[in-house]
C-alpha cells in the first residue's frame, strides 16, 4: 500500500474518531438523559480527546517534509500552558465588551475582535514566534502553518477544559462534546491563517516593512475570524437554557468553522505546492 493511501486512511480514521467521540456522547445522555456531571480528570479527558485526534489529522496534512513529533507536541503543549493562561490573564483585566448587547450585534462583535481575537491570536503567535521560530526545523512556509495550527489547538484544549471546569461538574454531553469539537477545529484554524501569513513573510525576499504588513495582516484576519466565532460562541450559551436555540446556535459555528477549515486547507495546498522538498523540486531551476 503507497504512503499516500495509509495517510488519506488515517486522516479519515481520525474524522471518523470525531465523528465518534460526538455520536458515543449522545449515546450516553440517550442512557441517562440530562447533564451528566464530570470530575476535574473526566473533563480533562474530555477535552483531550477531540485535540488529540485534530492534531493528528493536521499534523498529516504537511506531506513534503513533515515536522518532528515532538516538536509538534511541545509547541501544542506551549499553546495549553501558556498561550491560554496568558490569553485569559490579559482578558481579565480588560472591560467586557458590551455585555449587555446581543452577542451578534457591530458593537459587540467589533469589541469580541479587538479584546478577545487580538489578545488570543497574538498569544498564539507569540509562543510560536519566541520558541520552534528560529529552530532549524522550521525550514519552509508550510511549517508556520503546522506550528501555529498546533498552538491554536493547545489553546483550544485548555479554553475547552477551563469551559467544562466553570460548569459546576454539570454538563449536557452531547452539546458540550460538539462545542469541544468545534471549538478546538476552529481555533486551530484561526492560527492556521496567521501561521499562512507567519511562514510566508519568513521566507519571503521582499522589504522588512512588506512582511511586517503580510504578518500584520493575518493578524488581524486571524482576530478578524476569532471574534465574530466568539460571538457564535456567546450565543450558543446565551440559548443554552433553550436546547432548540443552543443546537441551532452551534450549527451555526459549525457552519462558519468548516467554512475557515475550507480556506486554510486551501491555504495549506498552496504552501504545499511552493515547498522546496516537494517532488520534483530539487529539479527545478531556481
């Protein structure tokens, strides 16, 4: 069997493992209906399971050289240990934007974008940027993308955990295993944007200043995508006393993450098809 057809197999293996994860929680409120309560290693592991198997799935997306495990596993551990800590430190001590508005209306979207996309993007970036960015690993655009990918769902982790934590122990499973699912896929995806902009402005010839404007740009479009998700987010938990409004409300996050995954694996094919370790790179001239 070719190395192409054992990747495609276990990317769906592990699709099919999220798939899973979600349909075995439904299950099991299905058995004992109403919220389950979970203890602090429950939850752990509830949140685990699902960034566990995306990183999997991205991890194998880098084809032409991909990148040393451990590696990978640090920086994800980096995202969990510091990025979210930081992120949350830092959003503690700026003013709720607009609490009292509809989750969905300009003002509070544009306050979610500014406080919560720009602190939790940035953090990503940064623990990315101060540690695997100078390694010599980290040896062509495709790897900004795996690197900050594996930070987004270190973080996810950790905001997943920290989410099941503030429940008291009381959870409804089957929403809270697709809101896991979802948020870890799409905080994956934000930084995936802003890891496209980070490899491309390493290795790019132009100016400094153009590839701080190429950085600066994912940035923001990065922050752009968490804030509006956010709103989704808030949403679902300003419904979640109605279950109709709450599955209506994480099928609209699902929609706007599957929407994102569609552009960074976009993105992804792109670097894939630059990469100087392709076949039939090393032929061509330069």
């Amino acid at each position: 069997m070719s190395r192409h057809k054992i990747i495609v197999g276990t990317e769906i293996v592990l699709l099919l493992g999220l798939v899973g994860f979600v349909a075995a929680m439904v299950g099991f409120e299905y058995i004992e209906p109403g919220p389950a309560r979970l203890g602090p290693l429950s939850a752990l592991v509830f949140a685990v399971i699902p960034s566990a198997l995306w990183l999997g799935y991205f991890y194998l997306q880098d084809r032409n050289e991909p990148e040393p495990k451990q590696l990978v596993g640090g920086v994800f551990l980096l995202g969990a240990c510091i990025a979210a800590p930081l992120a949350s430190f830092i959003g503690d001590l700026l003013p709720v934007a607009g609490a009292d508005l509809d989750p969905l209306s300009a003002r509070r979207v544009l306050g979610n974008i500014l406080l919560i996309g720009v602190v939790q993007e940035t953090a990503k970036y940064a623990v990315v940027r101060y540690s695997i960015y100078q390694h010599r690993e980290f040896d062509e655009p495709m790897d900004g993308i795996v690197y900050m990918i594996a930070a987004g769902i270190g973080f996810a982790a950790a905001q997943n955990y920290r989410h099941l934590a503030s429940l008291g122990g009381s959870v409804v499973l089957s929403q809270a295993a697709m809101n896991t699912v979802i948020n870890t896929l799409a905080h994956a995806c934000f930084a995936g944007v802003l890891g496209y902009a980070l490899g491309s402005a390493k290795f790019s010839k132009a100016p400094p200043l153009r590839r701080g404007a190429i950085l600066l740009g994912g940035l923001c479009a990065a922050a752009v995508l968490n804030g509006v998700f956010t709103a989704l987010e808030d949403r679902v938990t300003l419904a979640s006393v109605n279950s109709g409004a709450a599955w209506r409300g994480l099928a609209w996050a699902a929609a706007f993450s599957a929407a994102v995954f569609f552009a960074v694996s976009s993105l992804m094919k792109r670097q894939l098809a630059a990469s100087p370790f392709r076949a039939g790179a090393a032929g061509e001239a330069p």
